[in-house]
C-alpha cells in the first residue's frame, strides 16, 4: 500500500475527532476523551475512523515492514495502526457521555471496556516510541532532533493524560490530545519521508 495512504489515514483520523468532537451534542472536548465519541447515536462516525484510519496506516505500515528497510519502524508503526483498528470495541458509557450517564465511572467494567484499553495501551506506548525510532532510523539531523523532541512531547502529554483520567479531571480530554495531535502528525510525516 503506498505510504501516502497512511500519511493520510493519521491526519484524516485527527481532522474527524477534532470536527465531531466540537460539533457532538452533550460531549465536552475537553473532558470526554476521543473514545467517547464511538458512543451514542453518532458514535459510528468514530468508530469508522478508529477502522478506515487505523487500517490505511496499517497497510502502509506493513509496506514498510515487509519492504527490508526499516524493520523496527514498520513494525511499531503496524502495532499502532492494529491498536487504533482494535479500538472500535467501545469503552463503557461514563463521566456523563453518552448524555443520561451517571458522571461517575461504572462499578465494574465490561470486557468490551477492558479490551478498549488494552488497545489503547498499544497505542499510546506505541507513539512515543514511533518517534523514538524514526529519530534514528531517518536521515538527517532534522529528523533526530525533531523525533527526540516530539518523544519528550508525547511523554509528558501522556503523563498528563494518565493524572487526569485517573482524576476524573474536567481537562482529561485535552490532555489526550496533546499527545494524539502532535503523535499522530509525525506519524503522517513519517510515511511522507517514504512516499
């Protein structure tokens, strides 16, 4: 698959969750983190981006792996293509999304909700790490220093996120996307250096 597809699928996944999430009844950008918005009577719309994004990046990813250079990077980048896809399992209703939901966080988790996070684990770990590799694996110093830096970015937008979900913090949902925006785009830059 070209790389362009994937370049594309990780702008195209941001463009949709920015546009839905400012435009969603009832859910707070701010607060109610990307997932949420699989939830309720538009929640397909992401989770067709979780799916349609998730495998464009994927395929490109898997390009890169099987193509005998850059094995290491292809290889977290497919991971975090798979993680995305597998995110469509939805979260559990909570914190007051879907409208109508209790704000606390349920009593028990489903195993829908715990396969939700398991996914979301592999996607988070696998930003910082995207960064990371493609800091050493392109050539130029623009590319190193530019993967360093955006590893450190993702890290502390993930230390954050991490304090203000298990807050219950009323930024928790910007605190994600400091680390999602910022991941994501490099993601795109990433296969546009193969393209």
């Amino acid at each position: 698959m070209p790389y362009w597809v994937g370049a594309l699928g990780a702008v195209l996944f941001v463009i949709v969750f920015l546009l839905d999430g400012m435009t969603r009844p009832g859910y707070s950008p701010s607060r109610h983190t990307v997932s949420a918005l699989a939830l309720g009577p538009r929640g397909w719309l992401q989770r067709a981006n979780f799916v349609v994004c998730g495998a464009a990046i994927t395929g490109s990813a898997i390009t890169l792996l099987t193509s005998g250079d850059h094995r290491m990077l292809g290889l977290v980048l497919t991971m975090f293509g798979l993680g995305l896809v597998v995110s469509v399992v939805p979260m559990d209703p909570m914190r007051g999304y879907p409208p109508g939901t209790p704000e606390r966080d349920p009593a028990e988790f489903s195993t829908a909700h715990a396969v939700h996070d398991g996914a979301g684990m592999v996607v988070f770990f696998a930003l910082p790490v995207i960064a990371a590799v493609s800091a050493f694996a392109l050539p130029g110093i623009a590319w190193t220093v530019g993967g360093l830096l955006v590893a450190l970015v993702l890290l502390v937008g993930l230390s954050a996120f991490d304090r203000t979900w298990r807050e219950d913090s009323p930024t928790t949902g910007t605190a994600q996307r400091s680390a999602l925006v910022p991941g994501l785009l490099w993601v795109a830059l990433v296969f546009l250096a193969f393209a």
